[in-house]
C-alpha cells in the first residue's frame, strides 16, 4: 500500500495567513485595531498578545510577523495612531492668527469629531495615561501634548494681555479644563446616562454645552451674546 506524498517542509518567513479574506495590510490594520479595542477595555499590561491574535483571528505567530512584541505593538499604535490624531487637534490652530474663540471653537470640535469617531479613545486615555504607571503617559508628555498644550496656554495668556478673558484664569490649566470637558464625558458615559434621561444628548449637545461653559462660564447670556451654533 503506498503511503500519501509527504507535505513540503514549510519554509522560513512569514507565517501561513489567517483564512479570511485580506491583504497584509487589512490584516495588520485589523490587528491594530484589536489591540486599541482590548487595551482601551482592559488595560495594556492585562492584554495577552495571544488575545489580540483571536479578535483578530489570526495566529500568535502572525501577530509576532507583523510586531515582534507588545512593546512593538504598543510604539506601531503610538506612531500610527495616537500621534495622527494629537496632530489633527492642532489643525485649527494652525491656520493662522484667530480669536481665541474661534480657536477654542475649533479646538473643541476637533476633540468632539475625534471622540465620536474613535470610541476606544477615552477609556484608553483613562486607563493608559491618567492611572499611575499607565504605559501611555510617557508619549503623551514627551511627544504628544506638548506642542498643542503650549500653544493653548500662549492664546490664553495673550487673550489676558489683551484684557480680552478673565485675569483669574490660569493659562497653563487652560488645556487641562478643556480636556476634562470634552474627553471626561465621553468616558463616563455609562454612568451619566444611567442616572439621567439622555437619549436626546448627542454629540452636538456636548460640544454645544463645552463651549457654553467654556466661552460664557455660569453667567447666563445677555442678549447681545451670540448663542453658540
């Protein structure tokens, strides 16, 4: 009886692909995104490679082809992802000299257009950059908020040279309260929408009552005040 030809022996390189369709791109891409969603749930130190491999449904070995290890996979999402959108805040200050309202305008809509496009992105942030010993603090300050926080805090100050806002705003907390409006809500929203009626909030309801606080604080508007679109 004759035996059935042996099997090639596999050769060295990448690993045999996943059965889904997709190129290597889609695969890596699908791999990225996996690792945001389970490490904006669970935390980065508490996600196994091995874990991002099966939402991805791809192998281990595929996953080590295309990052090698976690801190690989960690510096890909930071290069790939984080980085593009902290430079996407700044986009509406860059355009040239402008109010600091209409910077204030555009910056929030920035972080509202990004929240609501990148859901993982707040619980991300609360777990890998506001909790001590986050592995995403450390880009942040070095690399991702620097430029666009100094830039911040320089508008406030000349706004109050200008004796445009008020003297008793601390320019250098000025990006931390507008984070704390916009990305805070975001975050918490299992809790908030637990305890109030709010299906009727949305996006723009949030950006509509950042702003409100922001531009007019809990004075209430006089009529010559333009409401806020």
């Amino acid at each position: 009886m004759s035996r059935p030809p042996a099997s090639p022996p596999r050769r060295r390189g990448r690993p045999a692909a996943h059965s889904g369709p997709g190129s290597a791109a889609d695969v890596r891409a699908q791999l990225l995104q996996s690792a945001l969603q389970l490490f904006a749930e669970q935390g980065i130190a508490a996600t196994p490679l091995s874990q991002i491999a099966r939402k991805a449904q791809v192998t281990p070995a595929l996953l080590h082809y295309y990052f090698g290890s976690k801190e690989k996979l960690v510096e890909a999402l930071v290069e790939e992802h984080l980085l593009p959108l902290s430079a996407q805040l700044g986009l509406g200050l860059a355009s040239g000299p402008r109010t600091l309202r209409e910077a204030i305008e555009a910056l929030v809509g920035n972080i509202m257009d990004l929240l609501g496009a990148n859901p993982w992105f707040p619980q991300l942030w609360v777990r890998e950059v506001l909790h001590e010993g986050g592995q995403l603090r450390h880009y942040l300050v070095q690399r991702m908020a620097p430029a666009l926080a100094l830039k911040v805090r320089d508008l406030v100050a000349a706004a109050q040279a200008r004796g445009e806002i008020n003297a008793d705003i601390e320019p250098r907390l000025f990006m931390v309260s507008l984070i704390g409006l916009t990305v805070f809500p975001f975050a918490a929203q299992p809790v908030w929408r637990a305890i109030y009626p709010a299906d009727d909030i949305t996006p723009q309801t949030l950006r509509k009552h950042v702003l409100a606080l922001l531009l007019h604080g809990l004075e209430p508007r006089s009529p010559s005040t333009a409401p806020i679109a």
